[in-house]
C-alpha cells in the first residue's frame, strides 16, 4: 500500500486518519479486536458499516484515501483493518458536544433530499444541475455536508424553486432544435461541441442548460428559435411497397400443348413418352424437345383419333428410328405388321364398322384401319360381314387375321 497507508508506516506507529474525513460519535466506536484473527476484524468492520450510513461512509472514503478503492475488508491485511478500526475509535474522530445531534439531523436532511428528487423530473434534475454546479458532479446527498443539502433544499422551497425547475427543463421544442442542428452534418456537431465547451463548461446535453442559454446558441448559429429546422432523416425512409408487376400472358407454345395432356390423361403422358423413345429421343420433358418433334406427335395422334372414328385421314407419320436411339422391341410371331404410315380407310367400310359398334361389338378403326386398307373394298366389306355373322371374341383380331390370310392367298 505504500508508506501513506495506516500500518504500513516507519516503525511500528500507525498514521493516524486525516482530520478532515468524515467525523463519527464515539458510540460507534468498534473494539479492538486481538491480532492475528483476520476474520473478526472483517466481520468487526462490516458490522460497523451495517450500524448506519455515516459508518459506511467512513469505510468508502478510508478506501478511495488509503487503499486504492478497493472495498472489500476480506482483501486487506490485518494491520489495515485494524489501523481503521483504531483510527475510527481515537478521540480525533469524536465529534463537539452535539454530535450525535447533528449527525441525526444530517441523516434527515439526506432524507430530504432524495424525497425532493422523488417528486418530480424537475426537482431530480434540479439536484443534478446544482451537484453539477457546486459540488464537483458528486450526486449522491449522503457524501455531502449539512451545509450544502441544507443550501439546496433552501433553494428548491423559496421562490426561487420554480426557476430551478424551469432550469432542470428546457422547452422541447428548443431541445429537439438543438439536436436537429446537430444532425445537419458534421460541422452543425462542431459548433455545438464548440458552443458547450467555450461557454457552458463542456456540458453537450441540451436538457441539462436552461431556455436562454439555449436560444443563445441557436441565434449564435444564426437560426430563428421559432422557426422550424429542417433536417435530414436520420434513418432512410422506406419507399411504399409496390405491387409486383403481374407478367405478361404469353401466347401458347407447342410444349403447352403436352404438358396439358399430361396433365389431363395418364395414357397420353405415356403416349408421348413412347413416341419420344420410339423417335430416339433420350429426354421427355417437352420443353427440351424441339417444336417440330411435338408437332409431330400432335399430328400423329391427331390422325389416330380421326381413323378411329371412321374418319378419311391423310398419311400418319410415325417418328423415324434413329441409329442412336434406344433399340425397339422385336415384333411377336404372329402380331399383325405394324405398318401405319397410311391409316385411310373407305367411308362405307367406317360407316359399317361404327353400325357394328352400336350392336355392341368393339371394333377398334385405328386397330384395322390399316390392314382393312391393304385390301379392296369389296373384300374387306366381306371380311366385316363375316365378323357380323361369326361373332368372334375378339373381333380385332379377327379382322387382321382374316385380312392377312387373303393376301397370303394372293
């Protein structure tokens, strides 16, 4: 602690605590606890800080005096703790006749204080201006003499109160101006940081200075006070939130045209997906096939529907087989020739053909369509009326069988 701490002094005497600390009655004095027991003198000690706050007060400032700050008794040596017990119980701390009188007539202006800075805004600001005035910034009443809380509570209840709250708080609209100079920019801040250290002690909080002292910085600036300051926003402001612009409708494109009949019918996602793997085609997906492919299958699938219903169609186009593509299934023995590059057919014979249906048989047009063509009419009527007579099971195939043995037979 350095040779000014008690105890720690040339030769065995303690230095005495200065005169000018805070002074208590001798009926608080603690007693002399024997050396080597560090943890009495501990409890000794926070026992008299807990007996009032005079006492308290008498460690803190000890403390900041002698031991750096450093509050704490268990972080002391027993000749420091003792050197302030005995310091505190030598007749140099008790006080004149009347002591303990003033001492409780301290406490109750203490009292008073805190109970005026309970009031209001005001009365606390007003504490904190005349702290910041007249007693160096210290705010807290108990570590303040009688002399001046008695000064400030005078103050605070003669007529002069009501200025002193006036002073605590400055018109708003003056404070709010002051800040708005300030947020012009960089060299509004300076002035202000100027103005405050030139003139009002280095105090920047507008709220803390007076009404006056206020407009004279603002006509110092060389702006009106009761003029309105225009300032920049301090956050961006956000722009109202437009609505998304809705896209343009688009005309259809031939990839519409399967992604809807896929969408419609299972057999006709499947049907495209065999006539793309049939034209060697490695990717189904209708936007990454060329449009002609698609027109082609629309075209295909367009002139089955017209065979199947009787109609005369032009020539349907199946897809060519590429080298490349995947290899094709081996035709059964037996299967029909799987020739449809001319699907047409004479309307007598579709006309027979949908009269047969309505009797109830299944007569598929798409399915005989094309070996009914291979033949002449009369030969392929006869082969209808056959099936009229006969009622095969499955009429299809009875046609295709038949077709096929008479033109063996030719």
């Amino acid at each position: 602690f350095g040779s000014s701490s008690p105890g720690k002094g040339e030769g065995s005497d303690f230095v005495a605590w200065p005169a000018r600390c805070v002074h208590l009655p001798v009926r608080a004095t603690a007693a002399r606890a024997p050396m080597g027991d560090l943890a009495q003198l501990v409890a000794q000690i926070k026992d008299l800080q807990r007996s009032s706050p005079r006492a308290k007060q008498a460690w803190v400032e000890y403390s900041d005096t002698y031991l750096s700050g450093m509050r704490d008794p268990a972080r002391q040596d027993e000749a420091t703790l003792q050197g302030f017990l005995d310091s505190y119980g030598s007749e140099e701390y008790e006080e004149e006749e009347g002591a303990g009188e003033n001492w409780g007539a301290q406490d109750d202006l203490v009292q008073q204080v805190k109970a005026v800075q309970r009031s209001c805004n005001e009365a606390r600001q007003a504490w904190a201006d005349y702290s910041d005035t007249y007693l160096a910034g210290m705010r807290d009443p108990a570590r303040q003499d009688a002399e001046a809380l008695q000064a400030f509570l005078d103050s605070w209840n003669s007529s002069e109160g009501s200025t002193m709250a006036a002073k605590a708080g400055p018109p708003e609209a003056l404070v709010e101006k002051v800040k708005a100079i300030q947020r012009q920019g960089d060299s509004a801040r300076e002035a202000w940081t100027e103005f405050c250290d030139t003139r009002l002690g280095g105090v920047r909080d507008p709220r803390r200075h007076d009404a006056a002292t206020l407009k004279a910085f603002l006509s110092w600036y060389g702006v009106d006070a009761e003029v309105e300051v225009k300032t920049k926003a301090r956050w961006p402001v956000k722009e109202a939130r437009q609505p998304k612009p809705q896209p343009e409708k688009q005309s259809p494109v031939p990839a519409d045209f399967v992604k809807l009949g896929a969408n419609l019918s299972k057999q006709f996602k499947a049907a495209w997906v065999a006539y793309c793997k049939s034209s060697g085609q490695t990717v189904t997906h209708p936007d990454k096939c060329e449009e002609e492919l698609i027109s082609g299958f629309a075209e295909y699938a367009g002139q089955l529907l017209m065979a199947d219903m009787g109609g005369e169609v032009a020539e349907a186009k199946r897809p060519a087989t590429e080298q490349s593509g995947p290899p094709q299934k081996a035709a059964r023995q037996g299967d029909a020739p799987a020739e449809r590059k001319k699907l047409t057919i004479k309307k007598s014979l579709a006309d027979a053909i949908r009269s047969m249906n309505a009797e109830g048989r299944e007569i598929r047009i798409g399915a005989v369509a094309g070996p009914l063509g291979k033949l002449d009419e009369e030969s392929a009527m006869a082969i209808l009326t056959a099936v009229s007579e006969e009622e095969p099971a499955d009429p299809n195939e009875f046609i295709c069988t038949r077709v096929q043995e008479q033109l063996q037979a030719a």
